[in-house]
C-alpha cells in the first residue's frame, strides 16, 4: 500500500473516513505512479520527476 491511512485522516478536515477509501486512493496513486514511469521510460530516463505527473 502506498497510501498511509492516518495520514489521510489527519487531512480530511475533521470527516470520517470511509474504510474503502484508502483502497481506492492507493488504487488511483497506483496508476499514477505506472503512468509516470512509463513517460519517464519513453523520454530515456530512469529517474521520476514531478514534470512526469
């Protein structure tokens, strides 16, 4: 899991969190990070940046 749970609470501005959620973050994060490094795979490099987001 890529995405901390209480790290979430502590952003969500005093809502509760439903138990779901954090799997589903962690799913869109996932996905995130698979396109990032494929765009950074496709411009040579080996190394994420921000740019590739």
């Amino acid at each position: 899991m890529l995405v901390v749970k209480s790290k979430i609470k502590e952003h969500a501005d005093g809502l509760n969190v439903a138990g779901d959620f954090a799997n589903a973050l962690d799913k869109e994060v996932e996905v995130m990070v698979q396109k990032a490094c494929a765009r950074a795979k496709a411009n040579g490099r080996k190394t994420l940046q921000a740019r590739d987001l």
